[in-house]
C-alpha cells in the first residue's frame, strides 16, 4: 500500500537526447508509473498509434482544448502538443506517478500547475553528438533537422531550470539514474500523508 503522494515526473531534453528511449526504460523498470499521453497537431510518424503514442487531432479541435482542458502546451518545431488535465489528476489520485515527457517550455508550465513535480533534464554527451543523433534520424527532412538542431542550443539554456540532469552517455546508466531519482523522490518526507505520519 502506497503511503506518499503520487507526484508529476517531467523528463526534457532536446530532440536526439534520447529521451523518449530513457523513459520507455523507466517505465519498464518502475512499479507505479504511468506515461501521459500528449495531444500533437502533427501527423503521426510510422508504428505511432492514436491513443497510445499520441492523442492525434487538428488545429481546430486543439484551439478548443486549449480552453481549460489542457495543464501546458507549446508550438513546437511548428506543430501544436498539449498535456491533457483530467489524466494527469486521475491518475494521480489513483496513486500513480505520472511522467510527462515534454519540452522546455511545457515542463514550466507544469511546475506552475503541480510545484511538487520533480524535474529532470536529459544531457547528450555534448552537442556533437547531438547534431549527429538528430541528422541521422531518417523521418524528418532537411528543414526539420535545421531547426530541431536551432532550437536545442535554445533547449539547453533551460538546464539550470531543472532539479535533475542525467547525461545519456550509455543506455543502462542512465536508465539507472532515472530510476534512482523517482525511487529516491517517493521517500522525500514531504510526500508522506499526514494519516500515515501520526500513527509514530
């Protein structure tokens, strides 16, 4: 039985940090997470599915969720991504951590709605790498890659904004570190419930 407060956990980095892949290893490996689901104006890419990778939808129908229905959401390399509310709050209330993987500008939306998030910024080894990572995804074409590549050096300048900063330098580290920093967040003392706490 689950005696702390669930709590938001957002995961950034700039595109080709590698991101999405930690927290697909974070997800596998801790009990009691749940991935929130974003809504994107974009096409979806091969193998994303509707409902599971993203909540796919246009222009029109996005403008409506932004009226109250959505905690943060951001134009970003020219489409449109938004964390739906009633998710993350049901899920939260269930007892379960929800991980928000999401820009810059989206994880300070969501520290404004939830001050308890924790948050976590994902380094590649250096922008070298970066820049190669990014070049050679096959999906995005050339004007994409350009300006995915200028808008992770603006990315990075949000480091400082974030609690945590695990370096992507080997996939099973920094799984590991990842793992270590929810588990080690649901045993702050602040989380606990004030019940469970009176009964010492």
């Amino acid at each position: 039985m689950r005696v702390t407060r669930a709590f938001p956990i957002v995961v950034s980095g700039p595109s080709g940090s590698g991101k999405t892949t930690l927290v697909e290893g974070l997800l596998d490996r801790v009990p009691g997470l749940r991935r929130s689901v974003s809504t994107t104006t974009r096409a979806p890419r091969p193998g994303e599915i509707d409902g599971k990778s993203y909540f796919f939808t246009g222009e029109e129908d996005f403008e409506k969720l932004k009226k109250g229905k959505l905690i943060e959401w951001a134009k970003v390399h020219g489409y449109f991504y938004g964390t739906p509310r009633d998710f993350v709050e049901e899920t939260l209330e269930s007892g379960f951590d929800v991980v928000l993987s999401v820009d810059v500008q989206g994880g300070r939306q969501v520290k404004k709605v939830f001050p308890d998030a924790v948050t976590i910024f994902i380094l590649p080894p250096s922008y070298e790498v970066l820049e190669q990572r990014i070049r050679h995804r096959a999906t995005d074409p050339a004007g994409t890659i350009k300006t995915r590549l200028e808008n992770a050096r603006e990315e990075l300048r949000a480091l400082p904004e974030y609690e945590y900063v695990v370096v992507n330098d080997g996939l099973e580290e920094a799984v590991a570190a990842l793992c270590s920093i929810v588990l080690s967040e649901r045993h702050r003392r602040a989380r606990y419930e004030g019940s469970f706490l009176e009964k010492f």
